[in-house]
C-alpha cells in the first residue's frame, strides 16, 4: 500500500517516490532500512538501465543522436 501510494508522486522516471516508498513499506514488514533502501535501490536500476540502453541502441540503429549541437542561424548572402 506505502508502495503504492508514493507512486502516485509525479517525478521523472519515479526517481524518489519508488525509494521512498518501496523502503517504507519494507520497513513496514521489519526490514533494516539500510538494507531495504539499498534493495530498493538496485531494484530500481535493474528495472532502469535495460530500458535505457534499449532506447540508446533504437536511437543509434536509426541513425539518431542524443544530444545534437546548435547550428549558427544561416544568414542571407551580403549585398555588394
């Protein structure tokens, strides 16, 4: 349920609501919080990073590119 309910937080890629959640309700059944935020954690980048690389090798096969530098503005040819 605290799992749950701390996923309703926007936040991008749910960085922080799921740790937090996901800790409190491990906690909520016993667990050290050191060892369910830590769990927690790892869970959340083996459910990350797959996706991640995934979408990185889509965009390079189709000839894409992350982060594309700004060209100068071209300007029309001077008058002599």
């Amino acid at each position: 349920m605290g799992f749950n309910a701390a996923m309703v937080v926007p936040s991008p890629g749910a960085l922080g609501s799921l740790e937090s959640g996901g800790t409190a309700a491990l906690a909520w059944f016993g667990a050290d919080l050191a060892t369910a935020f830590a769990f927690i954690t790892v869970y959340h980048l083996t459910q990350m990073i797959p996706g991640i690389l995934a979408g990185l090798a889509i965009l390079a096969s189709q000839g894409g590119r992350l982060f594309k530098r700004a060209s100068a503005p071209e300007l029309p040819p001077a008058r002599p």
